[in-house]
C-alpha cells in the first residue's frame, strides 16, 4: 500500500484502505487493470446504468450513467464505505448541501472538460446523499469498500425514507435482488 492521501470536495482527508484502493482506480495509469467482471457486471434499475469496472475483494468501481433529469433521493449505503467520483451532468447533494451547482454540471473548462471532472465525495455508510442528472442526462463513478458480504452494486445497499416508510432496495426491494438471483443461476451477465 502506497498511503496515498485523498481530498474530497468538501476538504476531507483520508489515507485509509479505501483512499488507497480510490487512488489505485483514478491514478493508477494502467487502464488494463480495470477488468468487467463476468459474474453480473451490469445494472438495469428505474432511470439509471451501472457496469463493473473493477471489482476484487471488497472493493468494487461502478460507473453509473444516468437518464435526463432524473433525481436519485436522498438515501444510505448501510454496509457499503464509498466516493462518489464526478464525471458529467450530476448535481450531488450531501444533506442539506448541494456539492454541485446544476450549472457547475454541464459547465465545460476551458479544455472542453466539465469543470468538476473527478471531483470525489466520500459517502460513509451514514452519510445521506443523493443527486439530479442535468437535462442532457449524467453519470458518475462509485468506488465502494464493502463492510460486510461480497461486493454486487451499490443499489442493492440501499436505505431510504419516504413518507415516514423504509423502503428498503433501490426503486423496491425485489427488482435488483431478482436479477441478481437470475445472475447467479444462469451465469449470464444482464
Ligand atoms: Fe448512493
């Protein structure tokens, strides 16, 4: 392990087991080192993709694309220690705070990159947080350290409150939990 430090955008430092594994994922060089993974690499869930980019271990990388104004409610990852890494078109909240403006979003430099590009946010497992996809739609990166059990896709440790109701899974409980079993018995990678 390299110690490397990582910064958030709202100033946070860490050098712990998951700062490492994220400084592997967006510092490494060796893009041949990010490997889809065969056993369920993709993710079909109401208004969102998702494909594996890395996975080994606990730790896991999702890129997640996500459809025209679309917003992902505010919500816990109970069992999962992650950053949320900024890549297009994505305002993030993080309680009460709006982490990037929705001009920010689709705001280009002047290399033509978004503004934000690989801005990280650390998402502990009692951290709520949520986000909106700008009109031309978003995505966004999550590189996750599993507490407890193998890694699937961050949907599936979900929590959330609507109307006083913990509904538990994203979008449902049964959706994503369905496929993942069809996964696991066919072996096919939908
Ligand atoms: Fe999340």
């Amino acid at each position: 392990m390299h110690h490397a430090i990582i910064t958030d955008m709202l100033g946070e430092q860490d050098a712990d087991e998951l700062a490492q594994y994220a400084h592997f994922i967006l510092y490494s060089q060796r893009p041949h080192q990010l490997c889809v993974p065969a056993r369920a690499p993709l993710r079909y869930c109401d208004g969102l993709r998702g494909i594996v980019l890395h996975r080994e271990g606990q730790f896991q990388t999702q890129l997640f694309i996500v459809d025209p104004d679309k917003t992902i409610p505010e919500h816990l990852h109970p069992t999962v220690d992650s950053y949320e890494v900024y890549m297009y078109g994505m305002t993030f909240t993080n309680g009460d705070r709006q982490v990037v403006t929705e001009e920010d979003a689709v705001k280009p430099d002047e290399y033509g990159f978004p503004v934000h590009r690989y801005k990280i946010m650390r998402i502990r497992p009692t951290d709520w947080h949520g986000g909106t996809a700008s009109k031309n739609g978003g995505a966004f990166m999550s590189i996750q350290h599993w507490l407890k059990g193998q890694p699937t896709s961050i949907g599936l440790d979900w929590d959330v409150e609507e109307n006083g109701e913990d509904r538990g899974g994203y979008m449902g409980k049964g959706h994503e939990g369905e496929i993942d079993e069809i996964n696991l018995k066919t072996g096919t990678t939908n």
